[in-house]
C-alpha cells in the first residue's frame, strides 16, 4: 500500500528565504506521480509541481522545485524567495501508475508562514 | 478557462437530513473525483468517474453515499441520513488524462457541518 509522509506539522520562513517541505513516500510500484498541492484558508488545493518516478530532472516551476532522491524514497518541495502569499498548508502526493487506480494518496500536510 | 467549480460552498445541516452536493469540472475533462477532508488532515479518496462510469469506490463510501455523473459532465454526490462524523470538506477534482501524471485540478470544496 502507498504512503506518503510529511514530518513537519509547521513552518516559519522569513520573506525572501528559500524553505524546503520534506515528503517521504513508500511503494512497491515502480511507475509512480508525485504531487505537491497548496491549500491556502480558503480551502481550495492548488496544483504546485509533478514528478514521475522515470523523470530524470528534478522538476521545476517557477519558485517551485522539487528535490527527489528515489533511492531514499524522498520528494522534497523547494520555494525559493518566499512571499507572504505562499502562507498556507502544502501537501504532498503520490499515484501508483501502473495499478490502474486513480486515487492520490495525500500526507497530512505542512503549515507554511511567511514572515515579513 | 474555467476552473472546478462546487455548489455550494457551504451546508449546514441537522443530522439525519440528506445533502446533496453538485459538482462542475473543468470543461473537457472527462475524469472526475471526489476526495474529503477532515480539519488537520489530508484529502481521502471516494470514488472516481470516467465519463458517466463511476471505476473506483473507497471503502470510506459508505452505503450512505452515493455519487453520480449521468451525462459525463456534472457530478452530484448525496449524502443521506448525515450523521456528525460526515462534517468535513467535500472536493471535487478533474483531470483530462493527457497531462503528465494526469494530473488532478481541484475544486474549492463544499464544506459540511452536521449538528
């Protein structure tokens, strides 16, 4: 069965520093999609960044990378120069690609707050 | 381009009364999903359509649930004989199958509280 694992209930940055979420995964399928969401107070989630198990980059999006390492089974999001509007709850996902399902599996999120 | 949009927002309601939510995803996305989240926690799959198919059920759907997509474009999920423990947020998701990952586009989310 997947699981995803994100350690960190809560973090501080200030404005302009770069933060990094970490995200811990376990599977048994080798084709799989990571996800990181944001999910601002008003409760909507925003798709942030992909990552498939056979990229061979590191994915980026704008601010946004993601440092996956497979062989330590982590997918850690990266935001460089944080801004005030990046406080929120981020959550990582996974989809086993090769089972047919559907379903993302989600961690149970870290709170981002951006100082000024 | 419009995004997933839910109706409504917010419901409140007594237990034992039924709800019903509805659904809209984003326009040629023929896949559609509902998850739920309870506060401090992450999304939890329900089920799953493609197109009018419903493919996949969590075992969370319980026989008091039920969702539907009739013509492959909107999906309603009703809630019957709610009960305290089904307050949560209620999201749908869409994906169009081609995106890499194929990726899942969030609605804002229907939020229930059962008195």
């Amino acid at each position: 069965a997947q699981k995803i694992t994100q350690t960190q209930p809560g973090m501080f940055v200030q404005e302009k520093e770069a933060v990094t979420l970490d995200c811990t995964y376990d599977t048994s399928d080798q084709s799989y999609g990571l996800f990181w969401y944001k999910q601002p107070s008003s409760g909507e989630m925003i798709f942030l960044i992909y990552q498939g198990s056979y990229d061979e980059q590191n994915a980026t999006e704008g601010r946004y990378s993601l440092n996956f390492q497979k062989a330590r089974k982590s997918a850690n999001l990266v935001i460089s120069a944080s801004q005030l509007g990046d406080s929120a709850m981020y959550f990582c996902a996974m989809r086993e690609l090769n089972t047919g399902r559907r379903a993302l599996t989600f961690g149970s999120g870290t709170r981002l707050q951006v100082q000024p | 381009d419009t995004g997933v949009s839910q109706d409504p927002r917010h419901k409140i309601t007594k237990r034992g009364q039924n709800v019903t939510f509805r659904c809209d995803p984003i326009s040629e996305h023929n896949r559609l999903y509902w998850y739920r989240q309870t506060l401090g926690q992450g999304p939890e799959f329900l089920t799953y359509f493609q197109n009018e198919a419903q493919l996949e059920k969590s075992r969370l759907l319980s026989d008091r649930f039920s969702a539907e997509r009739p013509k492959g474009s909107f999906s309603t999920l009703e809630i019957q004989r709610t009960e305290q423990g089904d307050s949560a947020m209620y999201l749908c998701a869409s994906s169009l199958g081609s995106e890499p990952g194929d990726t899942q586009y969030f609605g804002p989310g229907t939020r229930l509280t059962v008195l």
